[in-house]
C-alpha cells in the first residue's frame, strides 16, 4: 500500500517536473519474473528506473540507509522499502553472493528485480565489461532480462551533489533476452559470459556510450 501512495504521487510528479523521455515500455513483461538490466550513471539511477517502469521494481540497496534509530533514520528506511529497495551489506565476505541470493528470491517470488551488470557507477560515462551475476540470475530463475539504457542522469545528480538538479533524462526498455533452452547444451562458464555479453550490447545499443573495454572498479570507501 505505501509503495502505491508514494509511487502514485512520485511518479506523475516527477515526470511533471523532469519530463523524461521513455521508450520501450512495452518489452518490460507485465507480470512474471523479469531482469530489468541498466547501465549506472548515477545514485538517483536506482529511483528513475523504478518510476519509469510500467510496474513495481525491486533493486538492492547498502544496509547502511536501514541504520539508525531516529525519525528521520526511519523515515529514510521506509522511503527505501516504499521504493523497492532491498538491504544488502555490501562490505560482508559474502557480499557478492548473498547480493545474487536476494535477487533470485525475488525473481523466484514473480517480481521484477533491476541491478547493474557494471557492478559500480561509471565516473567517466563510459560502458564498462559486465559481471556475469546477471547472467546468473536469468539462467537459475529461467527468466528474460531487459537491457536497459539510461541517459542523462548522472547531470541530476552528478557524483559528489548532494541535491537532484534539473536535467534532460532518458530511458529507454529494450527487447527482452531469452534464455529459456538457449543455453542447456553450453557449459555453464561459457553460457554466462554469452548471455552478459548479449546483455552488455543490448545496453550498449540503448545508450551509445563510449565502450571501456574492462571491468569497473568500486572506489574504496563508497
């Protein structure tokens, strides 16, 4: 109920001010496990994917927005829970994995779950190699992935700004990636560096971005 109230309010209202582009609607499946795959310019990135998309998204968030235990600590927690976002500890010795577990419950619950193949905000605007969590994903929950592209977000909220500024914002939903039976005679390796592959150049077409040619690193103490 609270995800509708504030959805049915954030949405209309930030398009209003905003008004940002948003194609492809129609290839996000309405109902069903789907991977709603994106390239990840910046923080507001896991709040314009949400609202652009025709149905609710869950995404994973630091434990950290859960800490505290004041009003405002729990106003910002419910503001996350409201959005579908998901706790996760990011500096744990499981992080990665516990990450992939939390996303395939999800996927296994019918849900939409969205994540950044990169790994880490691109600082440079470049398209960086995909981790094969992704692939992962789709192959164990047998669902589609979406690419998709997002453009202009980084000037909303540049890294560094604390304070979303006016800019011109475009997302775009590609064609969803099958994988149900493409892959069963492949070895699993093999299969999950193709699928991310194919993902990536989704993501790519969508965006035009620069292609970096290597993996992202996340920058210590972010």
């Amino acid at each position: 109920m609270f995800y509708e109230v504030v959805h049915g309010v954030l949405k209309p209202l930030t398009h209003a001010i905003y008004r940002p582009t948003v194609t492809g609607l129609d290839n996000v499946p309405r109902t069903g496990a789907v991977i709603l795959a994106s390239n990840h310019l910046s923080f507001i990135d896991s709040f314009v994917i949400p609202l652009a998309a025709p149905r609710q998204v869950h995404f994973l968030a630091k434990a950290e927005y859960w800490a505290g235990t004041t009003r405002a600590d729990r106003m910002r927690a419910a503001w996350f829970e409201a959005v579908g976002a998901v706790p996760v500890d990011r500096d744990s010795a499981r992080a990665a994995q516990d990450s992939l577990d939390t996303g395939l419950q999800i996927l296994r619950e019918g849900k939409a779950f969205a994540l950044y193949p990169e790994g880490t905000r691109s600082r440079d605007g470049r398209l960086y190699r995909g981790r094969t969590g992704v692939a992962w994903l789709a192959l164990t929950a047998g669902c589609p992935v979406v690419p998709v592209g997002l453009l202009g977000t980084q000037d909303i909220q540049p890294i560094g700004s604390r304070l979303p500024r006016l800019a011109k914002v475009t997302v775009r939903f590609g064609k969803p990636i099958q994988v149900a039976g493409r892959y069963d005679s492949m070895p699993q390796g093999r299969a999950r560096r193709e699928l991310t592959d194919e993902v990536m150049e989704g993501i790519h077409h969508l965006t035009g971005q620069v292609l970096a040619g290597s993996y992202n690193e996340r920058p210590p103490g972010s």
